[in-house]
C-alpha cells in the first residue's frame, strides 16, 4: 500500500504552491495560459497546418457520397467549397477566444457551462476523439500496407495466424501495428513544438497527392467521365441534395470547430490565427477534393468500370503487374498519405484527446500523457471491428459528432453575444462561492438547458441516420443538422440568459488583451472594498474584480 501511494504522489503534476484541492482539479501547466515563450505559431504556421490536415483520405473521398445522391462533380465541388468555407468561419470564431486569452477549449468552455459543468462536454470530446484515433490509425494501417507491398508484394500473402473471428488478418494487424508504433514519438513533443510536423506534411503529402492526380489522367489518357456526367436529381430533390453536401462538410469539421483553441492559444498575435485558417481550408480542402474527383474519375476509363473513390483502392489497384518504377511511385504517394493520416490523427485527434483528459484530471494527466492513453486506448479497441462494411458504428460516429454543434452554440453565444468578449480569465481556474463562472455548484443550467434544446432538434433525424425509419420532416430538420444544433442551442442560450443573467458580462464589446504571463490562480486574501483605491479606465480587468466587490458604477460597461 505504502508502494503505491509512492506512485500515487510521482504521478502527480506540479502546481503552483498555495492552491487549494479544489484548485488542483481545474489547472496544472497544461490548462494555464499559454505563456509567450510558447505563443510560437504564426500566420503561415497555420496555412500549414490546415493543407496538411485537407490532405486526409476523409478529404478525398468526400464528393463521392454527393456524386452518389444525384449531383454533377462541379455541384458537388462548390458544395465542397461552400461547406468548408462556412466551417472556416466557425473555426475562426473558436478560435479567436484561445488566440486572444491563449486558453484551450476545456476551459473556455467553463464560461458558458460552468467550472464543473464543462467536464461533460470535455469528456464528450475526449470520447469521440479516442475512437476516431484507433478508427483513423487503422486507416493509416492500410496505407503501410501499401508502403511495405510496393517494396515487398510477398507481403500481400502474409500467412493469416489469426483467427477469422477476430475481424482482421495477420497482415492488416501488423501494418496498423506499426503505424501506431510509428505515431508514437510524435505525441511526445508539445503543442508549440509539433507545428513542425505539419510543416513536412504540407509539403510532402501534396507532392504526393499531386503525382498521383497526374499519374492518373496520364494513364487514363484524360480526366475520364465525370465532366459529362449530368446531375440526376432535380427540384426540390436536388436542393436538399446541395444542402446536404454542405452539411456533410461541417460535419466533417465539427470536432475541430469546437477544439481550434487548444491550437489557436499557441498563436503568436489573434490575427496570426485569423485570415490564415479563414482562407486556408476552404482552399486547402476544395482543391483536395478535385484531386480526389478527377483521379476517381480517371480510375473508370483505366480499369474500364465503376469510379474506385477510395485511393488507396486504387493505388492496390495500380500495384498489381507495376514495373518497380512504378511500386517505387506507389511507395512514395502512400507515404505522402501515411504521414496525412499522421497529422489528422493528431491535430484531430491525440491533442484534443490529451488536452480534454488534462481537464477532466490535472492532478495526474498532462497533454502529453493524455495522448499516450488515447494511443492505448485507440489500440486496445481494436478499430478493424468498427471500420468493417458490415458495421454502421462509423457511420454512428460521423453522426454524432454533428452534436458537438450544440457545445459550440451556448460557447459561441456566451462570448460573442452574451458577454461580448469579457473574461476573467483567473475566475475560470476557481470554484469558490460567488466566482463568475461558479453559476449553480458549478453549473450552467443556462447552458446544459440550450445543450439539451440543440440535441433534441436532431435527436429524431439521427436515429434514421443511423437505419431507424422516421418521419420525412424529422430528415429535413437533419438535412441541417449542425446548423439546426448550433442555431438552436445558442438561440436558447441567449433567451435564458436576457431572462436569467449571468454574472461577468459586458454591454459594449470589451475583449481584453489580458497580461496573463505571469497568471497566478492562489486565492487571495480578502481586502475591504472600499478601502481599495480606485481603478484607471485602462486596467480593465482589475476593474470588473473590484466592481463586482463594490457593486454597480454608473455608466459602467461591465454588468455583473
């Protein structure tokens, strides 16, 4: 006993002296500001971050679904363009709150849901972000598999040793093995550091992906049928087909809309983070999109049947009779989408998955430890059983996480509309009585009431997205489903609150460049009010403390 609680205590995380144990369970280093020796990303730090993240097999295949309900490849591409510019907007919008406050999604999130009331949707994050780590791992299994045949095609005839009930070969247990082996080193640099990665991946992966789109329309001897395949569905049928591409697209992003800030905080300045991701992904993922079209559509004239939408379908499809320039091509291209896989899996994943854990336990976890669980965890849940043709849960999981737009909607309210850009910061690190994110206990009923709203709009629609037969209205509603939660739930929000008002709010847009560099979160001891000197217009913050102790100031700004 005496052993373990040795390693009880050297698991433990520094803090800094003088905090509570209340205190410990909301900041270690990881959840504090970020400090200015680590606000390192700039402007182009950020392009390449997102071409590398657009340069993903999700990206690839995303017209396919829209090419399939009836739209022609040019419908279908300005769907792509409009969805991924509209899901920019958002991440812009998260974003912005941790490039200013350089604080991370778990803990601006106890703004809008209360310092206890955060950790739900911090652990619903963390949930949907450990599973698609082992799903998205698996995926870049398949592109080792690729890699190691290229060199070696003995490879494909790897004797199976396991057995079939297990869902997966000895081949395909191998190759993710040693992807997620290879994943390892890769969480261990911090977050200020990794943007390294993402660096080598926008540029090597597009290399890759455009060899592989020229290579195909010179086998193909052009860019085969789809350029002549008209639109099947027309009238109202083909509205809500565009509106349902658009949709598939922010879908496609509502992870990342909710956890920008846990990049966005490590910006250098706010707009370092602002017309880089603007522009960037609608571009990044637009063009990404043609590439996989166009390489799709030349796979039909090649192979002289359907479009193979998958790459990596068609790079095993290039592999059979290649000459060894032609595997020397193939292990090239599947590297550029073995290290895409890496960076998705990542900035998409391993970070949120680690900076949600650090919230939900900072006395123990850090960044860096939370995304070495979620590799254990995303290799002990074996993803070859979720990604299987046989089994919907990936389908499940690509539903569900439209419901992340109901997080987004109480969180984008209460900083845009209901507090207009105010924070106090050092009042998002404490729970005692009468702190202004404390609410009820701890918690927002304010919030968790425009949570529920959100969910409840979809709830039905999601259960026939998922094979269950429901009414056509209740698909319309969730033709829209992100914007139906996002819209709902912050409308809710911003109801409650006119009607039941929430401490800490501004009347006048009053974001403040906080001096957070050398944040201390102790409590202090109690000063008598009225015996603290009056506070100068500028020292903003210092001034919304002592008013909340003295109680309104006429012509005041800030309203508590």
């Amino acid at each position: 006993m005496a052993r373990i609680k040795q390693w009880v205590e050297k698991l433990k995380v520094p803090s800094e002296p003088g905090l509570t144990n209340t205190q410990m369970m909301l900041t270690n280093h990881d959840l504090r500001p970020v400090d200015p020796e680590r606000r390192q990303w700039k402007w182009f730090n950020f392009v390449a971050f997102w071409i590398a993240d657009s340069l993903n097999i999700n990206t690839w295949m995303i017209s396919s679904s829209m090419i399939v309900d009836g739209l022609s490849w040019w419908q279908s591409w300005i769907c792509v363009w409009i969805g991924y510019f509209l899901a920019a907007c958002f991440v812009c919008m998260t974003g912005r709150i941790g490039a200013v406050y350089h604080i991370s999604f778990p803990v601006v999130c106890r703004a809008s849901f209360g310092v206890w009331g955060s950790l739900w949707p911090v652990f619903n994050r963390a949930a949907m972000a450990v599973i698609w780590y082992g799903v998205q791992g698996y995926i870049g299994g398949q592109c080792v598999t690729l890699m190691i045949s290229s060199i070696w095609p003995s490879y494909n005839h790897l004797p199976n040793t396991i057995p079939a009930s297990s869902g997966v070969t000895t081949r395909d247990f191998v190759s993710f093995f040693i992807f997620w082996l290879l994943s390892l080193p890769a969480l261990w640099f911090p977050v200020h550091k990794i943007r390294h990665l993402f660096t080598v991946k926008a540029i090597f992966s597009p290399i890759a992906a455009i060899t592989f789109f020229a290579w195909s329309i010179a086998r193909a001897k052009g860019i085969g049928p789809i350029v002549h395949q008209p639109h099947t569905v027309h009238g109202s049928v083909l509205a809500w087909a565009v509106v349902k591409a658009i949709m598939s697209c922010l879908g496609n992003f509502a992870t990342l809309i909710v956890n920008d800030p846990d990049f966005s905080r490590f910006a250098r300045t706010p707009k370092d983070a602002l017309w880089s991701q603007l522009l960037t992904i609608p571009i990044g993922f637009g063009i990404t999109s043609f590439i996989g079209i166009i390489a799709s559509s030349s796979s039909a004239v090649i192979f002289g049947g359907e479009m193979v939408w998958n790459p990596l379908d068609l790079l095993g499809k290039f592999l059979e009779g290649a000459s060894s320039a032609d595997r020397f091509g193939i292990f090239v291209i599947s590297t550029g989408f073995a290290l895409a896989q890496l960076g998705t899996n990542i900035s998409a994943n391993s970070v949120s998955a680690g900076t949600d854990m650090t919230a939900l336990l900072p006395r123990y976890l850090t960044i860096r430890r939370g995304s070495y669980i979620c590799a254990a965890v995303g290799l002990a849940m074996c993803p070859w059983n979720l990604v299987s043709s046989s089994n919907n849960f990936t389908t499940y999981l690509s539903a569900y996480s439209i419901f992340l737009s109901s997080i987004a909607g109480p969180m984008l309210c209460d900083y845009y509309l209901v507090r207009k850009g105010y924070l106090r910061v050092k009042e998002l690190y404490t729970a005692r009585e009468g702190s202004a994110y404390r609410h009820i206990y701890g918690f927002s009923w304010q919030a968790y009431a425009s949570y529920i709203s959100g969910i409840i709009i979809n709830i039905v629609g999601f259960a026939g997205a998922v094979g269950r037969k429901v009414p056509v209205g209740a698909q319309y509603i969730y033709n829209l489903n992100f914007f139906s939660g996002i819209i709902v739930s912050a409308l809710m929000y911003y109801i409650l609150t006119r009607f039941f008002p929430v401490p800490a709010t501004s009347s006048t847009w009053s974001e403040v460049n906080q001096d957070v560099d050398s944040l201390s979160v102790t409590y202090e001891e109690e000063v008598d009010p009225y015996d603290v000197p009056e506070p100068t217009k500028t020292d903003h913050l210092n001034y919304g403390t002592l008013q909340e102790r003295k109680g309104p100031k006429a012509g005041s700004s800030v309203v508590v």
